[in-house]
C-alpha cells in the first residue's frame, strides 16, 4: 500500500470521535483526510442533526481545505465509527466534481483500507450531470 493511504487513514482516525454534542446533534462517527495538491491532508468529521441540516466528514475536509486557501484534491478516504474506510455520498462526490470540473475524474478514493482497494471518482461517478 501506498504510504500516503496510511498517513491519511491514520489522519482521519485522529479525529474520529463519535459523540452526542446535544440533544438534537451527533459528531464524528465518520472522520475523513483529504490529500491537497500541496501535499497538506486536512481532515473532517460528519456532524448530524435531527433536522437533517448536518455534514458529512468528506464535505467537512474539503470545506477545510478551502477555507485554508486550496482546491484540488489528489486523495480522500473516511472511515466508519469502527475504523472501516467507506465510499462518499452522492452529495460529497458532486461537490467534489463540482469543484474539480476538468479534473474530478483523478481524485483517488479509498474503498476499502484493508484490502486496499482504490478508485478514481471517475470510475465511481462516471457519468456527471454538467
């Protein structure tokens, strides 16, 4: 495997910490690491609330990683509340090719961490909408 896969995956574990924040809202049960084309990883966590207006931990990374002044994305992986790597979500990959429109096709996603399984969003989201 890929040493960058591991530094990300134990990236994202760092802040995997699932919580109650309060009666209406739950943290972290899915934490996520990005690879910038900077070679910088920022990290992020889902935040669900009762009234659906929550984050996943993809979206929370990449808003991370805007708001630190990049915007191209080489590798994502998140991971479960058990330390098992999952696919985004519809809404994840759209903002990813949204964000990346000529370039989305290359972001390497990991599947699955133990048996090191990647794909490129291409092959995960092959036929965009624009």
């Amino acid at each position: 495997m890929d040493k960058i896969w591991n530094e990300l995956y134990n990236e994202a574990k760092k802040v995997l910490n699932p919580r109650k924040i309060s009666t209406w809202v739950e943290a972290g049960g899915v934490a996520a690491a990005i690879l910038a084309e900077s070679g910088k990883i920022y990290t992020g966590v889902c935040v669900d609330g009762a009234c659906t207006l929550g984050i996943c931990a993809e979206r929370n990374a990449i808003f991370n990683m805007i708001t630190n002044g990049e915007s191209k994305i080489l590798k994502v992986i998140a991971i479960n509340y058990d330390g098992k790597a999952l696919a985004p979500c519809g809404a994840c990959r759209e903002l990813m090719t949204q964000l990346m429109p000529n370039d989305y096709k290359n972001i390497e996603v990991m599947l699955d961490y133990e048996k090191n399984i990647v794909k490129s969003l291409k092959e995960l989201t092959p036929d965009w909408w624009i």
